[in-house]
C-alpha cells in the first residue's frame, strides 16, 4: 500500500512525505469544478441562484447536491462495466441509462449526492467560457492559484503517470464529471490558497463554505457533524476539529484534503492512500490536523 501525505501552515509546506507524487484526486475534482463555477459567478456571468437556462434548479443547487438529478453510483451495470475494463459508455447513453431528466425530488427539497449534478456543472463552464474544460479550470483556478502539476485526464494513458493501486488500466472518463490528477502536495496548496481568499471575493467565499447541515454521526467514519457546502465537505470530526475540504475516491484509492484552523493558524492537509477506505484516508488528513 502507497501512502503520500503533505500539510500546509500558514500556506507553507510543513510537513511531506512522498507529496510529490501524482495521484488522482477522485471527487476533489469536484472542489476545482466549484471554485470555476464560482469565478464565473465573481465575475457576472452566472448567477448562484437564478433557475439555469429550461431547467428548474439553480447553480447552488447543483453545486450542493440539491438538484434532484440522479447519481450513476447506484447502477449496476455502470460497477460491472468498470470492473470488466470497458471503455466509458457516451454521455447520451449513461443520462438515458439513468432517466436523468426525472428529477428525483423538487430542486432544493432534499439532499442526495450526484455526479450527474457535477457533471451538469462542467458542461455550463465549458459552454458558457467557450472553452474545453480542462483549459477552463487550468485558466479560472489552476493558473491563478498556481498549481502546475493539475491536469485533467481524457484517457487511459493520462492515468500512466498517476498512483493507481489495484486500478491500473483504467479509464479516467468513467468518472464523468471530470478527473483531475495532481500532485498530493499541491492538492493540500490549492485548498489552502483557494480558503485564504486567493481567488473569490469573501462574499463569495462565504457562500462556498456555508454547509447544509446532514444527519450525523457518519457510520465507520470520523465525522460527527457532517455537512455540505458549494462543492464543500464541511463539518465536525470525531476529534473534534471543524474541517473545510472533500474526499475523493475510486477504483484502488482515496484522497482526503481538508482544511481547519488551530488557534490563530491555519493548516490544511492532503492523505492520499491506495486503499479504498475513505474511513482510513480521512482519518490521515485529520491526524495531521491535529499534531
């Protein structure tokens, strides 16, 4: 098992180990993804909460899982087609697979976590910038935090250079929203850089980290007051710590980066692990938290 860990203090490098290392960072993507939309909302261009184009949810419900879109995690088949090595189905195929246009309850009337919301998200950045993508998020977020190994990844090979565990061979666009790999180090950065006010006006900012509240404690992992923000894990571990961030995992690894403040000092931490245990891999994030 490969374990790589990095912690930031005072938006320095406190502590690594193995942190160079690129690793996928799973649904951390989904952080970067955030943080785009909300350029974009920094700068007029889209509105947090006005209905999106004939749809009737709104960007902060897309961001906070609160669309009522479906997620894929529950279908079989999609777990099957993963394991047997498959290459990814069309996008068109996995929303008809799903009845994605069925939402599953009204925008904003519940809570339920989706990648289709997240992937919802992508296409809106990449229409609205006129731009791929993965030259979107490198011009909104990355290249202003500077955060140079980041990249997105399209296929199979993109994956070589990244720690995959157990999942050699497979293909990055079974994870349809998007697949960022980074190095470990700079994942703990480009938290740390983007909760310092680096790239969103505080009233933005703010909106990001506001959690809504989900029922808690967590069963097998450490959190006793778990909430979400706008692509935002926030909430209490069991050790007590008020943390900011997301876990990420996927076929052969997990990576946590989260952020807290002890006292007057900021720390954020970045664990990643080639175990698919997110209880483990968070529980190394908040370990190194709280030294």
């Amino acid at each position: 098992m490969v374990d790589a860990w990095a912690l930031v203090e005072d938006g320095a490098v406190a502590q690594a180990y193995d942190a160079e290392r690129l690793v996928p960072w799973w649904s951390f993507t989904k952080t970067v993804l955030a943080a785009a939309a909300l350029v974009l909302v920094r700068d007029g261009v889209l509105s947090l909460d006005e209905p999106l184009e004939d749809k009737p949810y709104t960007l902060r419900h897309l961001l906070q899982h609160r669309s009522g879109l479906a997620n894929y995690g529950g279908l079989r088949a999609y777990h099957e087609a993963v394991e047997r090595g498959d290459d990814p189905w069309p996008v068109a195929d996995l929303l008809n697979r799903l009845n994605a246009e069925r939402l599953r309850y009204p925008a904003g009337e519940g809570w339920d976590y989706s990648n289709v919301g997240y992937l919802a998200v992508g296409q809106l950045i990449e229409a609205l910038t006129g731009e791929d993508l993965k030259d979107a998020l490198r011009r909104l977020v990355l290249a202003p935090l500077h955060i140079p190994s980041a990249y997105l990844a399209r296929e199979r090979v993109d994956l070589e250079p990244a720690a995959l565990g157990a999942a050699k061979g497979y293909h990055p666009g079974w994870v349809y929203h998007g697949l960022l790999v980074g190095s470990v180090q700079d994942a703990a950065l480009l938290l740390d850089r983007l909760l310092t006010g680096r790239l969103l006006p505080p009233a933005v900012a703010a909106h990001m980290l506001m959690p809504l509240a989900l029922p808690g404690p967590v069963s097998g992992r450490p959190w006793t007051r778990p909430g979400y923000g706008l692509g935002i894990m926030a909430g209490e571990t069991t050790g007590g710590l008020r943390v900011s961030g997301h876990t990420g995992g996927g076929p052969g690894s997990t990576i946590a980066v989260y952020r807290t403040m002890i006292g007057g000092s900021a720390r954020t931490a970045a664990y990643f692990a080639t175990s698919e245990d997110q209880s483990r891999t968070e529980e190394g994030a908040f370990r190194l938290l709280s030294v």
